[in-house]
C-alpha cells in the first residue's frame, strides 16, 4: 500500500502530511514525495542561512533531512522554478507525474485543493497538474511508454482548513471538508522535528507552529478532503486507507 504526496515546495509536505507520513510508514506502507520546485524564491533565513545562489540546493537538502524524519521512503524532485509552476508545459509535466504514478501504483494520492490553501499560484498549479496526471494515469491511450495504466482509488486534497485555523476536533469534524480527521499526536513531535527542518523557513514555521500558544494544538490533527474516489460515509474518517485495499487499484 503506497500514499503518493505531490507538494509544490520543499516544507509543504511537513505542514500538512508529516504525521499521517510518520504513521503510515511506521504501519510499513510506502510514503513517496514528488516536490515540483526547489524553492529557490523563498526565504534564506532572518539572519540569512546560506546564499541566494546556494538557495535551491539548501532547501533540498532540508527537504531530504525532514523526509526522513517523516518515514518517506523515496523522493522524486521535479525541475520547475519557484513562482513560475503555473507555466509548465502541461504536456512534459504530465508525462512525468503519469510515469511517475504508474511507476509507484499509489493507492492513495494527496495534494493542495484547487485553491492551494492560500491561493499560492505554484500550490494552485501542482493541485491542476496532479488532479489531470491521476485520471490520465488511469488511461492507456496517455503516454504508453510509461507502462501500464493505474487508476488511483482516492485522490485527497490538503488546505480546506488550514491547521492553524481550527484545533479543535470537535469543531473539526463539522467542518464541511473534512472527510477524513487523523488524530496525530503520537507523532507531534516527528511533525515539529520536520518542520524545525526547514530552518530557511524558521520565520514562517514558526508563525504559523512552533513559537505559537496552542503549538501542540496546531500540531495533533491533519485533515483531508475527498477529491475523487468512493465517496466516504459518515465522515470524518479517521484512517486514509479505510474502505481501500491493495486490489483497490
């Protein structure tokens, strides 16, 4: 069973997928990460932690420090600019998102919503490419050479509630968007440890976790939204995987 995260910057996957990643391996599932840029138009740090010329290699690296921390098993980078995702050539990123999920068979694909989270353009912009790569993949007549067609079972969106909007599981739940609501305190610190991390960005992990009054709060849920698959009954769920198996796909 593979969950298949497909993110736009080194950090997105610590704020929204660090616990679920952590618990989903620890269960011996297989956690990919596909990162389409490299961040090199975000922060170098306040002082500044490395050059703007060494920005992009700095935050892959730190990419690859907080996977680990998460239990990923495999990393795929993409080759796009920062700011610039929306103007991809949506031939050539298909093809590599298609080869890339008929490669691993996820059951399980996360992305941003359609409106990223925050209306980021580059989070926008991986959510359009993924959502068109998940039914593509499931279609033989797109890219042939990448092997064998793979319909994915359930495609969820990150970024309807924003984690430091609601802590509150109770008011969680009847949250609409929240299909599925992960409980994942026994990895709170894991999530700290991946977003402390991406210490370019300590500005903004901090702001939005780890230097506020309800951090622990912040850091026990994550939730999903169903994008596309069997449609869940009585949500919220409290497991990525119920209802799937691995003859799901």
């Amino acid at each position: 069973m593979t969950i298949l995260l497909s993110f736009a910057h080194p950090d997105d996957e610590s704020f929204f997928t660090a616990g679920i990643s952590r618990q989903h391996a620890e269960a011996g599932r297989s956690v990919v990460l596909c990162c389409a840029t490299r961040g090199e138009r975000g922060s170098a740090g306040n002082p500044p932690l490395t050059s703007i010329e060494e920005l992009p290699a700095t935050r892959e690296r730190e990419l690859r420090a907080a996977a680990e921390i998460m239990g990923i098993g495999r990393i795929e980078m993409l080759p796009y600019r920062d700011r610039e995702l929306a103007d991809a050539p949506p031939d050539e990123i298909r093809a590599s998102l298609v080869s890339l999920i008929r490669r691993h068979r996820p059951e399980v694909v996360i992305t941003f919503d359609p409106q990223g989270g925050n209306l980021h353009p580059d989070h926008i912009a991986i959510s359009r490419f993924t959502t068109d790569a998940v039914t593509a993949a499931a279609d033989a007549r797109f890219h042939p050479e990448s092997g064998p067609p793979h319909r994915v079972p359930r495609l969820l969106w990150v970024g309807t509630v924003l984690p430091w909007e609601e802590t509150d599981p109770a008011r969680l739940a009847e949250r609409p968007g929240v299909d599925f609501l992960i409980d994942i305190r026994p990895w709170r610190d894991i999530k700290a440890r991946a977003l402390a991390a991406h210490r370019t960005q300590h500005q903004s992990i901090g702001r939005y976790f780890l230097e506020r009054p309800d951090r622990d709060a912040i850091l026990s849920f994550e939730t999903f939204r169903l994008a596309a698959g069997e449609p869940v009954e009585a949500p919220p769920l409290d497991d990525l995987f119920t209802g799937l198996t691995a003859e799901s796909a």
